[in-house]
C-alpha cells in the first residue's frame, strides 16, 4: 500500500515538473537554466543507472551529432545548444526510468487544477483589469512585456485571452486539448466536469489552432462510440461548446479573423513560409543555426517564430530537419494501433509543432524516447 502511495506521488511530480518546463513562466523562461538541470538531475535519480534501450540511445546520438554539426559551423547561442543536449538525455532518463502511460491521470488531474485557478484569474482580469494592473507589476520576459505570478500570466494590457501559467495562450490551448483527450479516451473520475471546464478554458484561449483541434476530438469521440447518438453527456457537452464557441466567433472573431489578410498573427504566420523559403534557398545543408537570433533578424524572422516546423528546417536545414521529423514520427507511430486515432493524434501533435515553438519542449520530447509500443485502451494504466 505505502509503495502503491509512493508510485503515485512519484507519478504526480514528474508529471508536474514536465508541464512546468514545457512552457511556464518562470520555469521555461524566467529560471530556463537552473531548470534544465533541475530536469537532468531528476532523470539521474530516477533512472539510477538502468539499461537504455539501444534505439532509443541511438536516437539520442544521431540528434546530439546533428546539434554538434549544427554548432560546429556557426559556433554561436552555446547555451542554447548545451540546454538542448541537456533536455533530451533528462527525458530520455526519465522514459528509460518509469513507464509513461501510468502518468496520464496526474496528468488529467493538473491539468484540471490549474484550469480552474486560470478561469478564476482570467474572469478577475475581465471584470477587474484596475485591479490586477495596480497590485501584479510588469515584468519583461525574454522581450515580452507580461504580469507573471507563479500561477498564472496576465497579459500586459488590451489582450482578453486566457494564458494560464503560460507565455502564450496558443501554449496553453495544447495542454487543455491533451487533458482533453485523456478524459475521453479514459475512465477518470469526473469526467463530464473535466470536460466542461476543459471546454470552456480551450474557448478563453480565444486560439484558432485550439478550437479547431477541439472540434476535431470531439468528433472523433463521437464517431468512436458504439451509439454515439446515446452518448448524452458527451453530446451535451459538445452543444454546449459549439454555442459559446459560436457566440466567441460572432462577438470576437476567433476564427475568421485570424484568416484575414489584414490579421497581424496571419500576416506573421504566412510569412515563415516565403522566409524559410529564402533561408533554405542559401543555407539548404545546415540551416542558419539553431537559436541564431542573428541570422534569424537577418532574414526578417522575429526571435522567436510561431511555426515550429518551419524553425526546424530554417535552424537545422532540410536534410537534418527531416531526419528529426522522422524520428518524430516514428514516436509518434507506436502511440497507437488505430488508424484513425493515429490521424487524431498526428493531427493534433502536428498543428501544436506548426502554431507554437513546442517540438523541444520536454514533454514533447516523450515522443522521441518514450518506450510504448502501442498505446491501447483496453490496456489498464493507474
């Protein structure tokens, strides 16, 4: 009993130190470096010298040569490239110490709490925007101007979107859908409550790319039951998203909007392509390097672009790129033995790597060395 306790403590801090350094404030951005090596040391006590997997080590090896080739011939952002090397072999040891599935309810239970206290936050900065700017001071973030509390992120003014403890509310979005899915892939308690408030949260991000992912699980969930027409709840559910989703539209353009060419995001995001474009017309081998904000500038990229894709192939050039897509991909495969549910979840990983800067984040890291080889529902997960 006292082991059972300790597995799923053990569960619920592993599974929060990855949400933490997958895009947090403070441990993402503000404290980025002492967090990393936070992230290693964990993965060393966890794994206490067991046996890595011998694809899994090669995996790890090929992307170190690429990142030391890729370093090798600009020589610049060394911390960067050191960060990276060193997040990689953290997630490898923690997927080679404990079995990822066994997180997924931690995970559900987090994601659930900090929905909550974000839509509590959210609705103060709504209803008392004097409030918040006279008592959370502004505080510049890696060139972003923010209020940051250790829970949540208010936006500096003008903005009505819900950014949880994250830099972005398209971050954010990402992390309400994977609880999302959990909940109804998966017996959690409180299930129809977790969806309602993971529902209405994914609708304050006011994020495309969130609403449209959400749509897309819904349908596919209803589509999987065996009558899904007697599916009450999840039908409820979805009814009740589509009409604040409709009226979020119709009040704020959430949507149609972002697909105007006059919309600053589209403008930005349609952009990258004509950019990366010119970037791999002359640095097709080796990109321009990665985190290599001088090059970046050069070719008219903002610091930090929205399109992880596109940064993969502008960073590390088209041959390498594809190869850690691969790899990717390869990960990504083993998830599941469903057609269709693979199409769900490529769907969704792909448009989180093509909206957000998320690919080198740790927990999506899991999908280059996470040791599932089909990720089933019969199977019984705690």
């Amino acid at each position: 009993m006292v082991n059972e306790k300790s597995k799923i403590i053990l569960n619920y801090y592993i599974t929060f130190i990855l949400i933490l350094a997958s895009g947090t404030i403070y441990a993402s951005y503000v404290f980025y470096k002492e967090f990393v090596f936070f992230l290693l040391i964990n993965g060393i006590l966890l794994n206490r010298l067991k046996p890595i997997k011998l694809e899994k080590l090669l995996i790890f090896i090929a992307i170190c040569v690429i990142v030391l080739l890729n370093f090798y011939t600009y020589q610049q952002n060394v911390d960067g490239y050191i960060a990276l090397v060193i997040k990689m072999l953290a997630i490898l040891l923690i997927c080679n110490a404990i079995d990822i599935r066994y997180l997924y309810k931690s995970y559900v239970n987090i994601i659930f709490i900090i929905s909550i206290v974000s839509l509590f936050c959210y609705f103060t900065w709504i209803m008392k925007p004097d409030w918040v700017m006279s008592n959370i001071p502004v505080t510049e973030v890696w060139g972003s101007a923010i209020r940051a509390t250790p829970f949540y992120t208010f936006p500096y003014m003008g903005i009505d979107r819900n950014f949880g403890p994250f830099k972005e509310a398209g971050m954010y979005q990402i992390f309400l859908n994977i609880g999302l899915f959990l909940v109804l892939k998966y017996d959690v308690k409180y299930k129809k409550l977790k969806s309602l408030i993971f529902l209405i949260t994914i609708i304050t991000t006011f994020s495309t790319a969130g609403l449209i992912t959400t749509f897309i699980l819904i349908g596919y969930f209803l589509i999987q039951g065996k009558n899904f027409m007697k599916n009450k709840s999840l039908i409820i559910l979805t009814l009740l998203f589509f009409m604040i989703g409709l009226w979020a539209e119709n009040e704020y353009g959430i949507i149609s909007d972002k697909m105007s060419s006059e919309n600053a995001s589209y403008t930005a995001r349609s952009s990258e392509f004509e950019i990366t474009a010119r970037v791999l017309a002359n640095h097709p081998l080796v990109g321009v390097g990665y985190q290599n904000n001088y090059y970046n500038l050069a070719y008219g990229f903002i610091e930090s672009g929205t399109n992880g894709v596109l940064a993969l192939y502008q960073q590390f050039g088209v041959f390498f790129a594809s190869i850690m897509l691969l790899f990717y991909f390869k990960g990504i495969r083993s998830l599941s033995n469903s057609f269709l549910e693979l199409s769900v979840l490529f769907f969704m990983i792909f448009i989180s790597f093509s909206t957000e800067p998320t690919m080198f984040q740790p927990l999506f890291l899991i999908i280059l060395f996470h040791k599932i080889k089909v990720f089933k529902k019969e199977e019984k997960v705690a």
